[in-house]
C-alpha cells in the first residue's frame, strides 16, 4: 500500500523519525490529504490484524520524477511552479525527495521479500534539498528553459 510520510512523522519533533513513528490526527496543520493518508493507514492496518492478511506500507515524502499523465500531484507542482515561472520567490524550503521509480522498486520489492511482510518503510531519498537548490539544478540541466525559471 501507498501510504504517505505524513502518516508517520509529522508529529515527532525531535530526534530521526523511524517506522515506528505516527503522526498525532490531530497535529496542527495536518493537510486533509495527509490526515486521509494517515487514517487510511490505520484503518489497513487494523483490517490486516482483524483478518490475520499480510499488508506492507511504502510510505514516501515528496515524490518527484517522471510522469506518465497530466495529473500533477503537490509534489509535482512545485517543480511544476519552479519551471513556469509562477513563483515570484524561491522559499528556501528543505525538502526531502524520493523519485517515483523508487517507490515502485520498493513495492516491487516489498511483494517479492518474506522479510518485508507486516512493515513500513518510509521512502526517502538521503538528507534534504531545497527549493532553490532544485531551482538551481533545473536551471543547469534545463540552460534552453533557464531563463523562465523562478528565482
């Protein structure tokens, strides 16, 4: 199951948020998205105990990478907003990034391996970006659209 990183560690205020963790439904500032994500979560799981099934949960932060639709997710829109232009200012914002080739790989994996049965694993690519570091590395690999990046 695709769950989100906001199920697990919007609520952990200090030290390395872990599997383990879950976000409070009632956290100050919880999107409607990440609170669906995370009651969902919760429901699946105690559905799985209830019915003695196997469930594994990938649970990504931003995902980024190529897409297959026009869908654009809220992840997809920031990069989206960064290569048209429409943010009059870069916050310098650090995120934590996943592609979405690797959110597939792990649930791939996740099917395939004895091991990962009755797990979570948070998705999540090494340390953090930010938002004018992707700005900046859009404007390096993109120099013929450079100039409509935003700043």
């Amino acid at each position: 199951m695709t769950s989100n990183f906001g199920a697990v560690g919007f609520s952990k205020k200090t030290g390395e948020t872990t599997e383990e963790d879950w976000t409070d439904v009632n956290e100050p500032g919880i999107s409607v998205y990440e609170k669906s994500k995370l009651l969902a979560e919760q429901r699946a799981w105690a559905y799985v105990k209830e019915h003695d099934i196997e469930l594994v949960t990938i649970n990504p932060v931003a995902i980024l990478g190529p897409f297959l639709g026009e869908h654009v997710t809220g992840s997809f829109g920031l990069v989206k907003n960064l290569l048209n232009g429409s943010m009059s200012r870069v916050p310098n914002i650090p995120l934590n990034v996943v592609d979405v080739r690797d959110v597939a790989d792990l649930h791939i994996r996740a099917m395939i391996t004895p091991a990962a049965k009755n797990e979570r694993f948070i998705a999540s690519s090494d340390g953090a970006i930010s938002m004018p570091e992707i700005a900046q590395l859009l404007k390096r690999d993109r120099p013929e659209i450079a100039d409509k990046i935003s700043d």
